[in-house]
C-alpha cells in the first residue's frame, strides 16, 4: 500500500473530511500542517499546482482535495489507487 500525505491547516473543514475519511477505512497517513508556514505551503503548492487544503498524495501520485478523495472512495477505486 502506498504512503498517504496530506497537507491541512486546523482550521480547514475539508481537511477534517478528509482525514474521517481516511480513518473511517483504517488508512494511515501522514499530515504536513501548512498553519503559518508558509515555506511548507510553497512547496505544497508547487507540487499540486494549487494553493486550497487539502492537498492528499497517494505515493508520488497527487490525489488532489477532498472532493477528489471522496469521489474516489465513492466510484471504489480508492483501494485501487492506493494500491
């Protein structure tokens, strides 16, 4: 199973979907916390091309946002993409 990151601020609540999500189906990952650093937005941002939270990777696949995350669980190819 591939490495899941995902960048959030705290108060994000796309990002709090998110990660419910993920921990609903027992999915580890790993948060980057981009509230007041603005180095670790950068480079959030460069490597998505967007600047919004969330920011999810499946591996060195970009996922996208929240919305992109639940559409995959909701089609199931999460399992698939994680995979």
């Amino acid at each position: 199973m591939k490495d899941v990151i995902i960048y959030t601020t705290k108060t994000c609540p796309y990002c709090y979907k998110a990660k419910n999500l993920l921990k609903s189906l027992e999915i580890s990952y790993q948060e980057v916390s981009v509230d007041f650093n603005s180095e670790l937005r950068a480079e959030m941002a460069s490597k998505a091309g967007k600047t919004s939270v969330p920011q999810i990777w499946f591996g060195g696949d970009h996922i996208g946002g929240c919305d992109d995350l639940h559409k995959l669980h909701r089609t199931g190819n999460l399992f698939e993409a994680l995979n």
